[in-house]
C-alpha cells in the first residue's frame, strides 16, 4: 500500500509538472512503442497514433480473448491508425497499457521531457524520455518508478548507444552502439560486456561479423560477401581458415597450437579435391582425388608422384 501511495504521488507530481492546462487524450490513441524490441535496430522516432476504427479495434481484441477468430477484413480494419495531429501543447494519453505524458511543439512534434508507464506481457515498464523537434534523444528505463535504471539509451548524430544495467545491483552489463544508425544496411554494430571489452561486432557495410572472448582475443570472423570464415582458439590462435580462392576453390584449413596440419580444396565443379598434409607447419606431401577419372594421385612436397591409384568407390567424397 506504501508503495502504491509512492507511486501516485510521484505520478501526480509529474503530472503537475507538465503545467494545468494538460489536455488528456481518449482511449483510442496510444504510443507506437515495444519496451522489448523497439530499440533493437536502433531508432530514434516514436509516435503518438489514433486506432481509426476503436470500437471495431476493441471488438477485436474480445474475440480474441475469447479464442473467436474475426475476418481478415476485421483485423486490417480494426488496427488502422494515423499519426496524431495536434496544436503546441502538453498532453497525457491513458489506455489500458499505457499512461504517456509528453509536449507537443509548434510543429507538432514530440518534444521535451516525457514519461511512460506501461504495461506488457504482465510487466510494467517506466521509462523517461528526451525528444528534440520529434527526435528521441535520451531514454531511461527503470524497474519501478523511482528504482535504479536497468537501460539507457543516448542519441547523438549518427550514433546510437544502448547501455544495459544489473537489475538487482544496478552495475553496468553490457553496452551496445550502433554507428550510422540512420542507415541500418550499412552500419556498424559493436557490443561490449560489462567491462568494456568487445564481444561483438558486425559491420554491415562489409558484410563482416567478428566475435571476441572475454579476455580480448579474437574468436571468430565471417565475411558474407567473400564467404571467408576464420575461428581462433581463447589464446588468439587460428584453428580454422574457410574461404574461396581466385579460381574458385572452396578451402578449409585446420590448425593445431597455431600451426597448419591439413588443409582440404574442393574444385567449384566438384570434379577433384586436394588434400595436403602438413607437419610443423611445413608441407609434407598431398594428393588429388579426381572424380572424373576416378583417381587418387599421391605426390610428395616437390611435387613427384608418388602413386596413381585407382579409387574403390564411384563418385564423390562423402
């Protein structure tokens, strides 16, 4: 009971705050936002929209509730909405998720300090925003009214950063920015643990991802476009190099303690393999599997044949 006499008196607080002429919005107008997903590309917009067809949207939802199924004409038609449109002001929206109070300016953009409480998936979310002329600058969420933060977000120019919070001790977790944010497809998306470290990073410009241990090491590197992947061991030690070569052969490299021991090629037409065998990281002999003559050719690290035999099975290399 404290607790709930906390909360609404600092709800009336800041509902005080916004100024007496806070003009209060119907039921049919809520925030565009997902407290779990709506940051996960990195974006700066949020909107205040109206449900066109309410009473339709709630008949919906009831048939819902009740395991009914309504027409596809029923669900298009009941989730319509239009962004809201309104004059210089300050405002407070009240559905049954959400209680939003936010500024308008001249333009009728979001602006200003605004706050959030809503509720989803049976959690209830706080949230402080920062909006410039309709652009999210800041976001804080709490996991209650006046708690410790368990996220921020910080906007500045084409940089989007995300920091993640302990829920119990408050202590930063991890951290997540992503640079060229205006432009997902090439952008740069880097994740840091809680100590600051690299864990993660995707460069979708290049299309490369790399991961690393916690103790800064590489761990792995893919490159979607070359199609070239390098897996490291904790130490920073290659373990495994795939990739495609200049004429199209597809390649993998196995590695022990840093030093190749064997490396497999296969020709884009699948017509032979090369296997070469490796000692000390030096090359010991290797041989070629011709499926379309249906051999094995053995030679040494000069190059000689050693042996040309006769493969015992019909095909390809399983």
């Amino acid at each position: 009971m404290k607790k709930l006499f906390t909360f609404l008196t600092l709800l009336l607080i800041n509902i005080f705050s916004f100024g007496q002429e806070t003009k209060e919005l119907s039921k049919k107008h809520f925030l565009d936002f997902n407290n779990l997903e709506h940051f996960d590309k990195g974006t700066d917009i949020l909107e205040v929209k109206e449900r066109v067809n309410y009473e339709l949207y709630l008949k919906v939802e009831e048939d819902y509730n009740r395991f009914k199924h309504p027409s596809e004409e029923e669900k298009k038609k009941a989730y319509e909405t239009k962004p809201l449109i309104c004059e210089k002001g300050e405002y407070v929206l009240n559905n049954e998720f959400q209680k939003f109070h936010f500024k308008v300016d001249e333009n009728g953009f979001l602006s200003g300090s605004a706050n959030l409480v809503q509720t989803e998936r049976g959690y209830t979310y706080y949230w402080n925003f920062d909006f410039d002329a309709g652009k999210l600058k800041y976001a804080e969420l709490k996991k209650d009214f006046a708690g410790k933060p368990v996220r921020k977000v910080d906007i500045k120019d084409s940089i989007f950063v995300m920091q993640f919070f302990d829920m119990n001790t408050g202590a930063p977790s991890s951290k997540r920015i992503i640079k060229n944010f205006k432009d997902y497809n090439n952008s740069i998306e880097i994740i840091y643990d809680e100590r600051e470290n690299i864990i993660r990073e995707e460069n979708r410009l290049l299309k490369t991802k790399k991961t690393f241990y916690k103790n800064g090491k590489p761990e792995s590197y893919h490159n979607s476009l070359t199609k070239e992947s390098i897996e490291y061991d904790d130490t920073g030690r290659i373990t495994q190099h795939f990739y495609t070569t200049k004429d199209k052969k597809r390649c993998n490299e196995v590695y022990e303690n840093g030093l190749i021991i064997n490396k497999k090629c296969r020709n884009s037409d699948e017509s032979q393999m090369a296997q070469y065998y490796y000692t000390n990281g030096k090359l010991e002999k290797y041989e070629i599997i011709d499926y379309v003559k249906n051999e094995t050719r053995k030679y040494n690290k000069n190059n000689k044949l050693l042996s040309n035999e006769k493969n015992i099975y019909k095909g390809k290399e399983q």
